[in-house]
C-alpha cells in the first residue's frame, strides 16, 4: 500500500472486541460500559494509524468476540491478516498486544473500584 500514514477513517481497519460483563468479576455487569469507556480511551492510539479499535460491552452472546471490518464492510480474520500485512504487522501479534493491555487495564480497573 503506497499511502502515507494515517490512513483516512474509511481505509482504516476496524477491530471490534467485544468484552465479557464476568471478566470484571460477579459485579461486573455494573461495570460493563464504565470499564469499556476507559478501555476505549486507552486503545484509541495503538496502531491507530491503520487501525480503528472499538472496545464494546459483549451483550450479545451470539456476536462474536472479535470482528474485523474494513470501509463499512465485514471482513474475515484471514482478510484482516492480509491487511495488516501490508504494514508490517501480524494479527496474532495485535491481537495479543491487546490482550496484554486489556487485563492490566481489567487489574488497575478493578483496584479502583
């Protein structure tokens, strides 16, 4: 991909993840949409040249965890591979990277509540 970073909003990747109310503990309905609200603050910068991160209550258990889309349109894993290939990047690396900060945010969140 020949265009300078950032990318413009409709080229960017969009990763949805979706985060279970229990993993803030037997209260954590409660906490739900709080924690995500901060949690979507902390991810907005990372790799946000190319990538648009939108942390969400998982309400809905049929949706899934995880979903990729890119100008409006949804995209599989493999797809969402491919894209970020084109920077230099790995999606298990990301995905990873974002689960790392996800449960330290989930420990300092959960101190302060």
């Amino acid at each position: 991909m020949k265009t300078g970073l950032p990318l413009p909003e409709d080229k960017k990747l969009s990763i949805i993840f979706r985060v279970e109310p229990g993993c803030l503990g037997p209260q954590g309905s409660r906490y739900i949409d709080q924690f995500c609200d901060q949690a979507q603050n902390e991810f907005k910068s990372l790799d946000s040249d190319f990538i648009i991160w939108n942390v969400v209550p998982r309400s809905d258990k049929s949706l899934p965890e995880i979903q990729f889309a890119l100008a409006g349109k949804r995209i599989s894993s493999l797809q969402a591979e491919k894209y970020l290939a084109l920077f230099g990047k790995v999606l298990d690396d990301a995905e990873n990277a974002f689960d790392d900060k996800l449960e330290s945010l989930i420990v300092k969140f959960l101190a302060a509540v």
